[in-house]
C-alpha cells in the first residue's frame, strides 16, 4: 500500500466517505492541497493509532468549535464524529465546555452548526428537562410527548433518567412519557440518603404529586423496578400497569451488602469492572458503544458513601408476594444474556403475580435499555398499546 492508498483508506475510515468524493471540490481548485491533505495529513498523522479516531473526532469538533470561523468544517466533523459513534449529547456537551474557555458566542455559533446536523440526521434535540421540589430534596424530570396516558421511568442504581433517553422518543407516540432521578443519583445527588426502600416509593409519589399525576403506567428497570413495586404496593390507586424489566421482588443481603462494602474499602474506580461485566454482554463491552460510556463513567463519578447507601436500603425490599392482589396489569421482562436477574429467576417473580406477563428478550443483558433499546421499546409499546380500554 503506498502513501495514497494509505492516506485515502484512513480518510475514509475517519470520516465514512473517500476523499475524491468529500474532497471532490478541493481536487478541482487545487490538486496540490488535496494531496497534502490525503497523502500528507491523513497518511502521516491521521492515521497514528495513539488516538483513535473517535477521540480525534471529538477533538478536531472542539477545535473548529474553539477558533470559530469553520462552520463547513465543523459540520463534516460533527457527522464524522456521529460516524465514529459518538453521542449527540456528547457533541452538545462540546459545545457547553467550549463555552468556558473560548467563550458564548463561539460555543452558540457552534451548537447551531451541530444542532443542524443532528436535526438533518434524524435526532431528536433534548428532552426538557424541569426541576421539581420534593419533600427533602430536588430533581429533575425528562419529559417526551404532551398528550396521552402518563408512563414514568424508573432508572437502574447508579445510573441516571437518561439510561432512558434510547426508548423515551419512540415510547412517547400518543402518551407523556417522564424520567427522572432518584435520591443520590443525578440531579438528586446530594439529598439525604435512603433508609429504606419506603424513603423511594414515598419519593415517586411525592413525583406524581409534584407532576399533577393521578394516576400513571410505572415502569421501571433493576432497582427502579424494585421501586416502583413498592409505590404499587403501598398506592395501587395510582398505578395503571406496571412493568419489570429484571427487576427482583426480593433482595440478596449477603451480595448487597458486599457492593455496599466494596465501595467503602476500595472505590468507586474498583467497582467499574465488576458492575459493567454484570451489566453488559462481552461484546458490548468489547465494543464499547455510548451506553457501556455511560454507565461507566456514571460509576466512576459515584459517591461511594451514596453507593452504599443505596445498596443498604435496596436489602429493605419488602414486596415479595405483595403484589398477588394487585389490581392492573403487569408485565415482566427479562434478557436472555442477564447474569444478575435472568429468565428464571424473572419467570418466578412472575408467577407470584397472578396474571403478569413474562417475556423474555434475546441476546439481551441486564441493562436492557442502554443495549437493547429496540427491543424494550417494542415489547412496552405492545403492552401499553394492548391495555383494556383507552390507548396506553
């Protein structure tokens, strides 16, 4: 492979399209720099594997944001950088941060250039967000969609409301869909820390209060389903379905209380392995897409007395065949690939609930939206889609 060949293979690789097509205007007007660009920069520098190419990406996205000016440039970068996997709330995030240290009108200039191709893309902006005051703390609520049944998310422990952000868009066709953070995560990070799993049902109620909700289809994943089985139990009234996606209905003390303990000792950066390998299939992990990005900087950046905390309350589970009497439907779901609550040990939450559904979703792990968002999105459409009486 000589210089050429080199440079215009590692162009097309960064960027997704071969120079003579992306390039073709710069060939015309002057051959001589479009050489330099494919034979020199990407066969010299470009293609140095100390940084990768999604890494370059964002960099050369933070730079043209940074000087100003590059607006075209900016724009084929930011696809690329979308080429490369990376995230629009990434993206975004740049242009926040270059706010900071080259100023608002550079970093509005900016969010113009990636807000139009994120938009020519397909991708939806931001939820909004709201804060709201609960009773001994504050948080944050996603919202998609403005009419229809009310749906509320549920999130996993040590995560936040945007492990929903792969399923809120599409979930939100006809229904108001909200997210938001539980106590010592997010937003929430700092309030009081749980007692017991009563001081989080009581806190998604309080939500539904603060939200004007009377009356809502919980769903909620791991931990968040562990919660909103506790809200049912306690106010039935105020739940039209629930679903469980690998959420237990009882707790494992022993494993618990080691998490709690193994945070305290050794860290959060000792718990990143264990967890992520809980959460995620091998391939996942091997490929390292936004979700593994995100779960594992949400457990690097975790409080660990939050973590233990939260860990030592999740052990106070108490809706273990409490929910034989539950009066609205009720859906379980499980993954295939879950090593911390698979198919079987979902199946038996199952039949403690008279009439649940139970599905099981292929090469799916624990955390099933951030891998599998498709596929959770499509079995809660069918379930809230297929509920007697008005659309869910």
């Amino acid at each position: 492979m000589n210089r050429h060949d080199r440079g215009r293979r590692e162009f097309e690789g960064l960027v997704g399209a071969p120079p003579e097509d992306l390039l073709a205007g710069v060939r015309l007007r002057s051959p001589q720099l479009y050489e330099a660009l494919v034979d020199g920069a990407a066969a010299e520098i470009l293609a140095h594997a100390e940084l990768g190419r999604a890494e370059r990406e964002l960099a050369t996205v933070a730079i043209l944001a940074a000087i100003g000016g590059a607006e075209a440039q900016l724009a084929t970068h930011t696809r690329a950088a979308l080429w490369q996997g990376r995230s629009p709330a990434e993206l975004r995030a740049l242009c926040e941060h270059v706010a900071l240290y080259a100023g608002f009108p550079r970093a509005l200039n900016a969010l113009t250039v990636v807000d139009q191709v994120l938009t020519d893309a397909g991708i939806p902006r931001p939820a909004p967000l709201r804060r709201v005051a609960l009773a001994d703390h504050d948080t944050v609520v996603a919202q998609r969609g403005d009419s229809g049944p009310a749906v509320v998310l549920v999130h996993s422990l040590g995560v936040d409301w945007r492990m929903w952000e792969p399923v809120m868009d599409r979930l939100a066709a006809g229904r108001q869909v909200f997210a938001y953070d539980f106590r010592g995560h997010g937003a929430a990070a700092g309030a009081p820390a749980p007692v017991t799993m009563a001081d989080f049902g009581a806190d998604l109620v309080g939500l539904l209060d603060a939200l004007g909700l009377d009356r809502v289809h919980l769903v909620g994943l791991s931990l968040g389903g562990a919660i909103a089985q506790t809200a049912a139990v306690a106010h039935p009234e105020r739940v039209a379905s629930l679903a469980l996606l690998a959420a237990p209905d009882h707790p494992v003390p022993d494993a618990f209380e080691a998490r709690a303990r193994a945070a305290e000792t050794d860290g959060m950066a000792a718990q990143i392995a264990p967890t992520l390998t809980r959460w995620f299939t091998p391939d996942a992990l091997a490929d390292n897409p936004w979700g593994v990005q995100y779960a594992r900087e949400r457990i690097r950046r975790f409080d660990p007395a939050a973590w233990a905390a939260t860990w030592r309350a999740y052990q106070t589970l108490a809706v273990r065949d409490r929910l034989r009497d539950f009066p609205s439907p009720v859906l379980v779901l499980s993954g295939e690939a879950d090593t911390a609550a698979g198919p079987d040990f979902m199946a038996a939450v199952a039949d403690r609930i008279p009439g649940a559904l139970h599905e099981t979703l292929p090469r799916t792990p624990h955390m099933q939206t951030l891998e599998q968002p498709d596929l959770v999105t499509a079995a809660l459409d069918r379930f809230l889609g297929g509920l007697p009486g008005r659309r869910a």
